[in-house]
C-alpha cells in the first residue's frame, strides 16, 4: 500500500510511504523542472519526501512552477509503483494534487478565488474600487511567466532613480523571482487585483488580460517586447473580425507605446491602430545592459567556461505548433561547431514545451531573462524572432536558419521587409547549410550589411534608454518622485 499526503513543513514536500517492496527512489518530472529524492527504508515500511521546490541557475530555491509532475518510483522490486488518486492538501502558498500518477501544482491562490465565481467577485470589487491612487507602478512581463525584458529594465532604474516607489509584480506563481525590493502579487489572487487598481502606472510588455478597468489618472505604458519583422495584429494573413475587434479593444486601453526604433514605431502604431497618442522612440531598456554588461556571470550560472564558445538557437514560435520548432539538432550542432549550443524557445513554448538535453547542450527556454543570455553567447542562430533586432547591439554573428520560410511568408504571418536581402549574417535551410556558414566564419561579407541594419534598427540602443524612459515617467508626472 501507498499513502499519498503533504507533509507539513516550512518547505513543501510530498511524503510517500508504504509497506510492501521498497523503490529505492521518487522523482517528480514536469517539462521546465524536475526533482528526485532517496527512499528511506526502516522495520515499518519505507518513506521517501520528496521536495516540491527546486533552485535553478544558481538562484534561490524557489516552488516548483505550476502546471504537470510525472510522479515516478523507480528501482527496487520491480516496475514502476502506482499512485493512488487522492487529493493533497494545501500547504502555505502552494496548491496542487495527486490525480492519478501525476502531481497538479496549481497557482498559489486560496481556493475560494480559484474559480468562476471566486474570480467574479474579485473583479467586480476591483471595477467599483474606490479612494486614492498609490504611488507604485504594476510590472508585467509576458504575462507573469517571468520578471524579464523592458519591464526589468526599466524596474532597475526606478529603483535607482526613485527608491521610495512601490513596485508590484504580476507572477503566474511563486516560482517566478523578482527584483530586489518588489512585491510579488501573483495573477488572479486579491493582492493581484488590488494592485493593478491602485496603482498609478502599468508597465507591460504584451496584452492586458483579464478585465481592465482604468481609474482616473491611472496610466499604461505598453514597452511591447521586439521590433516586428513577422507581421501581427490587424496586419496578419486573413480578416477576422473578431480579432480585429480585439486587436482595437487592447490598443485602447495602452496610453503610451514604446519602440525601438523608429521603423518599429511605423508599424507597431499602424498594426494596433493606436493613433493620436504618444511613442516614445528611445531603444528598448533592456538591451542597455548589452551595451554596459558582460556574460560572466550568466555563463558562471550556466556552469560554461570563459573560454567556451556559446551558440544561443532561439527561434521564434508557430502558430501552428505549440512546442518549438524542431529544425534544429543540438548536440550534433554543439558537436560540428566544437561549441557549447543553448537552447531558448520563445516565451508561448515554456509551458507546453520541454527541456532538450544533450552533450554540450542546455536548454535555457526558462532561464529567466534573455538579454543576459545574448550577453554571454558569441553567435546567434535564429529564423524570425525580433530577438534579431536585440543581438545585432553587440555586433556579433547573427545566423538565420529558415527552413520554412516560404510557408512562414505565404501563410503563417507573412514579413514586413524581405529577411534574405537584408539580413546581416547567412540566410541557410538545413543545419549542413548552417554548420557551414558557422565554421566559414567570413564576418566581412556581412558587415556593410551589419552596420546598415544597426544604424536602422539599433541607433536608439546606447546603452541609456531605461535611463531615458523614467526620466520621461517622472517629468511627466506618471509617478511621483518622492
């Protein structure tokens, strides 16, 4: 027999224990996290606890993110033991169940919010909210999975400029870190919603989701999270009404829009039809640090040594596909370049995804922040992702494997320049074709193209545009400074 229950503690761990043959381990395997732990055998049975938290990167120890455990014990009589269905209770800030022979971590919400009704309360309570704005600024990046991107940057600098603000953060559960000195509030929960309707400024990088109702001098300033070269919104392949009317509805509800550039301007203001209000053109935040940085202690944390080479893959996602695109083979890539091969997928693949492995290969589709990534890789590969637009900064080699770029341009998205004729680096179709151009390493046949592109895309990217962006939140009085 095998009792399922959480055990109390501090930290949240699950206790197994039985009485028949003994595994000798238990391991709980969900696609960006997995953990094990040893069997304890005595006269009464055996016991295993079995931790539901885990460090990664060299970070805190954190919950495990929310989502689907494969529970497994292994070794021992035989195969591999059942678990029985029963419910867990919960434990602190963190929720989940036994359903069968995986562990449902759930958000870390009182189960009175988790659900219809719950969440109906809080929002009609956040919509009629009355009394005063606080001073404090609401943070999200990409939707909660992680404290990332424009957002980060700019949270840095306001709290370098202006220490006194509240900075509250949006997380999609407790596994998510955040700044020094923020305040996690994790989606959908009371705290979550006080804190959007208190504050005086939103900063985020992609849609609003949830009901969104705005307060007097309450404002939004959309960062968005890259220079488009797919096309998006209103500008996508095939009119949908109801798209379009989503697209219309979002854009209402931003008050200031921030580009890269001004090309990103263009067309970020023409495919979310956001006229007659302010874009700020200033480079993005979060590439200052590829100008004032460097990689060491992301490759530190990656366990790579200095003297490595590092190729960063990181496409962009389909959408005809939820996991990331399989184009490319890494530890055969890792192996004929000689270099160590990091793996990101975009942001829409962290949760159905899972991690590759291989020799010389480390997935870093969660490692939390990109832009300390591109610091601490010497190449690039990637096909349609806006992160083009970020690498080219430090003026290393770009590479653009495209094997389906005739389906991507006629029929997924579509492009808003031609890639082939402008790209900075190879445009290949096969990983042979890539490899190639990797080992040829001929930079000077790129560099005139190289330096055109930075000039149009990259010329706001100085290094001080976090810098630029707060002291324009606080001369326009979007927060207070003291």
């Amino acid at each position: 027999m095998t009792d399922a229950r959480f055990h109390a503690d501090p930290a949240p761990s699950l206790v197994l224990s039985g009485t028949g043959p003994a595994p000798q381990r238990a391991r709980l395997d969900g696609p960006r996290a997995r953990v094990t732990a040893d069997v304890v055998v005595d006269d009464g049975g055996w016991k295993v606890k079995v931790p539901l938290h885990v460090a990664r990167w060299g970070g805190p120890d954190l919950p495990l993110p929310r989502g689907s455990y494969a529970l497994r014990l292994t070794g021992g009589a035989g195969a591999e033991d059942e678990v029985p269905d029963v419910a867990l209770s919960l434990l602190g800030s963190l929720r989940a169940e036994l359903r069968g022979g995986a562990v449902i971590v759930g958000p870390p919400i009182d189960p009175v919010y988790d659900s219809g009704e719950g969440q109906a309360a809080l929002e009609r309570r956040y919509a009629t909210r009355a009394g005063k704005l606080e001073n404090a600024v609401f943070f999200e990046s990409f939707y909660g999975r992680n404290a990332s991107c424009n957002p980060l940057a700019i949270d840095r600098e306001l709290a370098r400029q202006v220490p006194g603000v509240t900075r509250y953060w949006s997380v999609a559960d407790l596994s998510v870190v955040v700044p020094d000195g923020a305040v996690a509030v994790v989606e959908g929960s009371p705290e979550w919603w006080r804190a959007r309707g208190v504050s005086r400024l939103l900063i985020v990088n992609d849609w609003l989701r949830r009901r969104f109702s705005r307060r007097g001098g309450q404002v939004v300033l959309q960062t968005w999270h890259g220079t488009p070269l797919k096309r998006l919104a209103l500008h996508r392949p095939g009119f949908d009404p109801r798209r379009a009317a989503a697209v219309v509805r979002e854009s209402f509800r931003w008050d200031i829009l921030l580009a890269q550039n001004p090309y990103a301007a263009r067309v970020l203001r023409k495919a979310y039809a956001f006229l007659r209000r302010p874009v700020w053109v200033e480079g993005y935040p979060r590439n200052d640090v590829l100008v004032t940085g460097d990689g060491g202690a992301t490759r530190e944390a990656l366990g790579i040594a200095a003297d490595e080479r590092v190729i960063l893959y990181a496409p962009t996602w389909r959408d005809d596909r939820e996991e990331i695109v399989d184009f490319v083979d890494p530890a055969s890539l890792a192996a004929d370049t000689g270099s160590v091969v990091l793996v990101r997928g975009h942001s829409r693949t962290l949760q159905p995804g899972h991690d590759l492995a291989g020799p010389r290969v480390i997935d870093v589709t969660g490692f939390p922040d990109t832009s300390a990534l591109l610091l601490a890789a010497d190449a690039l590969v990637t096909d349609y992702s806006s992160v083009m637009f970020d690498f080219s900064v430090t003026g290393k080699p770009m590479y653009f494997l495209v094997p389906d770029m005739d389906h991507y341009r006629g029929t997924l998205r579509g492009f808003y320049f031609d890639l082939a004729a402008r790209a900075p680096g190879p445009v290949v179709r096969t990983q042979q074709e890539l490899i190639t151009a990797i080992t040829a390493e001929d930079a000077a046949v790129y560099a005139e193209k190289y330096e055109a592109w930075r000039r149009t895309f990259n010329a706001r990217d100085d290094g001080h545009a976090a810098e630029r962006v707060v002291h324009r939140i606080l001369d326009q009085g979007l927060i207070a400074r003291a």
